[in-house]
C-alpha cells in the first residue's frame, strides 16, 4: 500500500509540468489606443485620438491572470495640450476554450495622471471594467481584435465615465 501511494504521488509530481503547458504562462501587448473623455461638471467632452498602450499579463492557469495595463493619450482641447496616461492593475479571466479565439474579462484598478500645457496636472483614481477578443495569427502571436473599457476617473471629487478602445498585438510566452 505505501508503494502504491507513492507511486501516485511520483505521478502526479511529474503531471505538474504537463498540466502547466496548455496555457501561456506569460502575455505582452503593445498598440493603439483611444479614449473619449468624459470630464463631467458641465465641461466639454473629447477624444484623444493619439494613443498607445501596453498590456502585460502572467497567468496562474488557463483562466486566471494578473495584468498590468498602461497607456497614454494625447489631444489638444481649445488649444490646450492634453495628456492622459492610465497605470491599471487587476484580474483577468480569459476563455481558453477555443484555440483560435480567446475572450477576456479584466477589472483594473490605479491611477491616471493628467497634464496640460497650460494649467498644470493631477492624479486620481482609475478603474477599468472590459474585456476583449485575441485572435491567433501565428504559433505565439495573436491579434487583440478589440479591447474595450468603461474607464472611471475621479478627479475633483466628482466621477468621470470614460470609454477606451483598443487594438494591438499579442506576444505568448512559456506555456504551450
């Protein structure tokens, strides 16, 4: 009996590494962004066309991972520059399921930092709820199809409700 157990234990030991490979262990985007912006308080909306951002994530398993996500957003808005950049941190849920397509969920949470070239800046709080679609175009690269986010600022004491699209190119590493 002790052998026996052993022996299922010596199993399953060396099934860890098998199981760890049907899922990339590691992920990083890069692409462009756009975000409209909702300042609130009777202010003028507007859009920061000119954007980037970059995304990188580690996944315990095949639905579960950590990302971190930044990004920066460039406009002018009555002449004035405007710079947005959003650092965000959180889950992610990603269905593997399907090995071409790849949904995900994430809830982020840090902060966005806002500049101006005339009337300085200011840091709030961030949070991000969205998801979006990675499509498989090469053994470890994918297409992120879409990215799309309700993107919460507070500044001022008052909620901002944004919105932020985005699209780029995904690099897997580790894992299968």
């Amino acid at each position: 009996m002790r052998r026996f157990v052993w022996l299922c234990a010596v199993v399953l030991v060396l099934a860890l590494p098998a199981m760890a490979q049907d899922h990339p262990r590691f992920e990083a985007m890069g692409g462009w962004s756009y975000l409209h912006v909702n300042p609130g308080q009777g202010a003028k909306s507007f859009n920061a066309w000119g954007g980037w951002i970059g995304d990188a994530a580690f996944n315990a398993n095949k639905w579960f991972g950590v990302a971190a996500d930044i990004s920066g957003h460039y406009t002018t808005v009555e002449g004035e520059s405007v710079r947005a950049h959003n650092f965000l941190f959180g889950p992610r849920f990603t269905n593997r399921d399907n090995e071409h397509f790849q949904p995900f969920a994430h809830f982020l949470f840090g902060v966005t930092h806002i500049s101006t070239s005339d009337s300085g800046s200011d840091s709030a709080f961030a949070f991000a709820a969205g998801g979006g679609v990675d499509v498989k175009i090469a053994d470890r690269i994918a297409l992120r199809l879409v990215q799309a986010e309700y993107l919460q600022t507070r500044f001022a004491s008052a909620k901002q409700h944004n919105a932020r699209i985005s699209v780029g190119i995904v690099f897997h590493f580790g894992g299968k």
